[in-house]
C-alpha cells in the first residue's frame, strides 16, 4: 500500500492541484466525473436533438406514439441505449476497483487480468459450436470463461507471489491468446463474421429493454454483495500477515471478492462484448481525483466509469449517427485506455522487476555447425513435404510428375513466403532480444509487429491502391515509430524487461483498436484487411513471393555486419564505449533493421505469430550461444517453424484453410506462458 501510495502522489500531478484531497473528499474524481457527465448530457441532447423535436421528449419517454416511428426509436433504441452505457459503466468501474483492492495493483483490470477475454472467448465458442450451452444463461458461459482466464493469469504469477507486473503481463498475454483463439474461430465460422465482430468490439446497440431488464438484478446483486463486503475488503489492502494478525480469513475474502468483480464483468461481456478500459481508467482516476479509502473508491469509481461510457458512447452515436454504429463503443473505449495505461505505466510504483533469463544456465554447445546442418537438413525435408504432400480430393497423396503441376504453381509461393516471413521475424527477434539484453522481447511481444500493421492499414486506406513497395515503407515506418515509442517509455524505468513487454502489449492494444475502428468503417476493403490481419498466406502470389523472398535474402545477406555488435551489445554501454562502439549509430542502425525485417514479414503473415519470440530461444536452448550461430539457428526455426504452421492451416480441415499466422499464434502462446511460468 505504501508503493500504491507513493505511485499515486507522483500521478496526480497530471491532473493539476485540482486534483487534489480537499478535507478527505476525492474532489478532483467530482470534478472529472461532473466534467464526463456534463458533456455526455450534451451530446445525448445533441443526439436526442437529431431524432426527434423536443416538444415530442416527453411523449417518446412515458407513452410513444406506435405510429411515429421517430418515437417508437428513441423509446426503444436510444433510451435503453443510454440507460445500457451507464450501467455497464457503473459495473466495470466497480469491478476494476475491487481488483486493485483484492490483488493489490494498481494496474489490474478486466483487460488486463485477461477476464473480459475470457468471458468473450467462451461466449464466442458457445455460439460458433455449442449454442445450446446457451440456453443454460448466458451469463453462465461468460462466468465459466472469465474464471478460466482468471485462473490461467494466477497460475502463470502465482510463482512471483502475484507481484503487479507478473499479473498484468501474464493477464495481457492470456488474452492476446484468447484473441488469436477467437480470430480463428471468425475465420473458421465467416458467416457468423460481422455480427460477431462488432459484438466483441462492444457494441451497446439495443432494440428494445430487455437488455437492461436483464442486466439490472444481476449487476444490483453483486454490488450489493462487494458492497457488504467493503469492511473485510479494506482488510485485504494491508499485508498478508498484519490482517491474519486481526483474524481475517484471507482465502475466503480474497475469493469472494474476485467472484464478485469476475461476475461483474462476465455479466457485462455477455450483454454488449467487450468495453475496453474502462474498468482500468475509472478504478485508476479515481484514485488519483483523491479517493484514497476503499469506501470512496468503491462510489466513486463505478461513477467515473458510467460517466465515461455514457460520454463515449455518445460521441460516438455524434460521429456516427444515433443510429449507426459503425464506431464499436469498446474500440473508443480502448482506443483512450490503453493511452492512459501507458502513462500510469512509468508513474506507478510497481515492486520489484523480474530478473532477466541471461542468467539461466543453458547447455553450450561446441560444434554449432553440425547442430545448424540438422536444423538446415529438416528445413528442407519439411520444404519438400509442403510442396509434394497434401490432401485433395481424393484423399492424401505425395504429388509426382504431371500430378505435381497444377499444385506446385500455388503451393510454392506460399512456401516461400512463408519461409521468408519466419526467418526476417527471428532474426528480428533476436536483435531485439541482444540489443535490449531482454530475452523475452520480440517484435509481436513490444508491439512492433502492431505498428508496422498499422502503418499497413493506414496506406491501404489513405491512397487508392498503394503498390506492395509503397505498404512495405508505411509499414517499416509504423514498425520503427513504434519501436522508438517503446524505448522511450522504457528509458525511465532503466529498460527494465516487463516495463518495456508491458508497455509493448499496450501499444499493442491501442493500434488493435485503431485497425478496428478502420475496418469497422464498412470500407470494401475491410474484409481483405480481416484476412491479412489473421496471417494468411493463400493470397500471396508468385510476383509477391518473389519480392519477399529477394527483401529477405538481401536483409539476411547484410545481417553478418551487425554481429560484431550483436555479441557486444550485451555488455553494456560503459564497456562498449571503452571498445570504441559508437554506441547511439550501432543502435540507431539495428533498430532499423529490426523495423524493416518486421515490417516485410508483416506485409506476409500479420501482426501476432511469436515466431520472433521462439526462435531465438529455440537456438538458445540448443545451444547456440554467439551471435553468428544463433542468428543462423534462428533464421532457420524461425523459417521452419512457419513453414510447417502454413503447411498445417492448408492440410488440417482441408478444404477449408487456417491462416498461417493464426497457427503460428496458437503454437507461440503457450510457449510465451511457458517461459513466464519459469520466471
């Protein structure tokens, strides 16, 4: 409490002396919430304004006439709407503040403990697969999904006494996986794509009040349970030992009090998807307004975060139309969060930083060279697999002579594609892996990958038809842009490991929302752009094969210039400077090249795969220990790991296909939980 204390006097100064404790009142969280709530009355009459003339107000909220179609919408879709964005609101503050409170952090919420994820998750599965689990209540799949996650975040930093940054990062990396899951499911099940796209975007789009006939006992009831629960909840704030001292039962409070805010927030999920941040901004800013005991917290957050959904949502509906809704409330909602997280990030104290993997000991291996000569051997086994070996219509076949023909001419720029995108996305990993001495920092990890995406998206929809040299620039300046931002949100904290993969997995969620945001628009090209984003390689031909495979070949060629500086860059600054390294061009010069290396095999196989990640540590496992022989030992797992992620999402449900980045993701999950687990 007393790190939360000191984190927060150095955060309230963002906000000006208004923000300040006046006789123990959060009246800095009054003036904030008084502010939201002023501009959301404005737009709602704004918007009330645009449907219907104010003398036909009061008909259309008591009696609306049926045959007046204006009253009939503002009675059944734009009241219940508003009246939907404040109780949601209201809930998600509540349940980010109980968070804070039970686990002790400053920074957990329902996205960053990975339970809104969750909850959608197991929606998404219920409907796409098992939709007669739903007639059991849906808030029951939402609550089984969000307990799962839940359950996966405290077993992954259960190790690290649930530290603030062990939770957080291990709650964004379950639900970035719970993501990629959920992306596989839309592609597998296009048909259900629109509806369950926006849905998981938050859409508080309503037709009628049953929504909010439905939400209303269930979010009242586990209020009214944490609000009972305010007493032995302020107990938990103190340490472990002084509240056993008092005879509080720590197990059964701490558990009752996560089932309560997981409640809160499956019940949310199951209703209008997923609201990102909310809970997060509300829970923190009240904090910083002044709400320094758990009681004013408790009131004070749920009013900030129906303030800000109600003020979202209608600025929304002020771009849009009241009723349009092609801006998903929950990507506004993230798109000003995730902004917020990484300006608390440096500002709040947050224990002590994980050490770093360098020090583990690893085997050492003597004669790299027969080890690569393997590893070179099964590359090329698997390369002749993917090319011969397939399902078709008559069942499986090794493809030979004339049969070979017709298949080779679309099976090998997919291979060679994806064996380009692999190995420029492990040789950038493991640049960043030595230049940042953090063995868990990888392209998709610090959210580069997400940038370059970016850059991607905004030439696709700022020019008419950007050519691929021209997406491949837009992207190396999103991916270095990126990376920039991130070493500078890092150089406070020293670069320390989680602060920099935090900050990442951040930027990553603002650039998730800003991509939604453009492919929510109803633009043409919003469903290639869905297909790209999975990692998919069936749309790649032979003249854009040939191009990523030559930008890959020239990179890799001018990689064995960086190696001296690779196996010192470790080291440090003093001892490179006293070995005569112009350290601020060598950095300057890999980071360059860490961009465009992610940036080309972006443009091939999407924004999320781990293949930046894995394959260094692959390498390093072996034990490939130099720079030169570990970059080659990359390069190649990083090559073969595609390769067979591609041969995997063409063969495995044959005739229908699983992107190529979407496997890789689902390979390279739980190989990042594995190596948060051993930490």
């Amino acid at each position: 409490m007393a790190e939360d204390a000191a984190g927060m006097a150095q955060s309230r100064s963002f906000l000006g002396a208004a923000f300040s404790r006046a006789g123990g009142r959060p009246l800095g969280a009054l003036l904030l919430c008084a502010a939201l709530t002023t501009f959301g009355f404005a737009a709602s009459l704004a918007n009330l304004a645009a449907q219907l003339p104010p003398s036909l107000w009061l008909n259309a909220l008591a009696t609306p006439n049926i045959d007046d179609m204006r009253q009939v919408l503002v009675h059944y879709a734009f009241l219940p709407r508003s009246v939907v964005s404040l109780l949601c609101g209201a809930a998600l503050g509540l349940a980010g503040a109980v968070l804070q409170q039970v686990l002790r952090n400053p920074l957990a919420s329902p996205e960053t403990v990975g339970v809104s994820a969750g909850a959608y998750l197991a929606l998404a599965l219920a409907t796409l697969t098992v939709p007669s689990l739903l007639a059991f209540g849906r808030e029951w799949v939402a609550l089984a999904g969000a307990f799962a996650a839940l359950a996966a975040v405290l077993a992954l930093s259960w190790h690290k006494g649930l530290s603030p940054l062990s939770v957080v990062l291990a709650g964004l990396v379950v639900s970035l996986y719970a993501g990629a899951i959920g992306a596989t499911l839309v592609v597998l099940k296009h048909e259900w794509l629109a509806g369950l796209f926006i849905w998981g975007a938050g859409s508080l789009g309503q037709q009628d009040w049953v929504t909010t006939l439905w939400l209303l006992p269930r979010l009242g009831a586990a209020a009214l349970a944490i609000g009972l629960m305010t007493r032995p909840l302020t107990l938990l704030g103190l340490e472990d030992e002084g509240a056993r001292s008092l005879g509080v039962p720590l197990g059964i409070y701490r558990s009752a009090g996560l089932g309560m805010a997981v409640a809160l927030i499956a019940f949310v999920v199951a209703a209008v998807g997923v609201i990102g941040f909310v809970g997060l901004a509300a829970a923190a800013l009240a904090r910083i307004g002044g709400a320094r005991r758990l009681g004013q917290r408790l009131v004070m957050a749920p009013l900030l975060g129906s303030a800000m959904l109600w003020a979202a949502d209608q600025a929304a509906q002020l771009a849009t139309g009241p009723q349009g809704d092609l801006l998903p409330t929950g990507a506004i909602t993230a798109l000003l969060g995730a902004p917020l997280l990484l300006w608390l990030l440096p500002r709040l104290s947050l224990g002590t930083e994980l050490p770093l993997l360098a020090a583990e000991r690893l085997p050492r291996i003597r004669r790299p060279g027969i080890l690569l000569a393997a590893i070179g051997l099964a590359l090329l086994l698997l390369l002749v697999f993917a090319l011969f070996c397939g399902p078709g219509p008559d069942g499986w076949s090794f493809a030979v002579g004339d049969q070979l023909q017709p298949l080779l001419s679309w099976r090998w720029p997919r291979v060679l594609a994806a064996l380009s995108a692999g190995a420029m996305l492990a040789l950038a990993g493991l640049m960043m892996q030595r230049l940042t001495g953090n063995p868990m920092a990888s392209p998709e990890v610090l959210g580069i990958s997400a940038g370059a995406a970016l850059g991607m998206v905004v030439a696709m929809f700022s020019t008419v038809d950007p050519s691929r040299p021209a997406q491949t620039a837009a992207a190396a300046i999103g991916a270095f842009a990126t990376l920039l931002a991130v070493l500078a949100i890092g150089r406070r904290a020293a670069y320390a490991p989680e602060r920099l993969l935090l900050a990442g997995v951040s930027l990553t969620a603002l650039f998730d929302a800003l991509i939604l945001l453009l492919t929510a628009t109803g633009d043409p090209r919003a469903m290639l752009l869905i297909n790209w984003l999975t990692g998919s390689t069936y749309g790649v031909d032979q003249g854009s094969a040939v191009l990523t495979a030559s930008i890959a070949l020239c990179l890799l060629l001018t990689a064995p210039l960086f190696v001296r500086w690779l196996d010192m860059l470790p080291l440090g600054t003093p001892a490179l400077r006293s070995l005569g390294v112009d350290v601020a061009s060598a950095r300057l010069l890999v980071l360059l090249m860490v961009a465009v290396l992610t940036a080309a095999s972006t443009l091939i196989v999407g924004p999320l795969t781990f293949i930046g990640l894995m394959a260094p540590h692959l390498a390093r496992r072996l034990g490939l220990v130099r720079a030169l022989p570990q970059a080659i030992g990359a390069v190649l797992a990083g090559a073969l790991i595609m390769v067979l992620a591609d041969w995997i999402g063409r063969t495995l449900i044959f005739p229908r296909q699983i992107p190529a980045g979407l496997v890789a993701t689902l390979i390279g999950g739980p190989v990042l939980m594995a190596l948060l687990r051993r930490r």
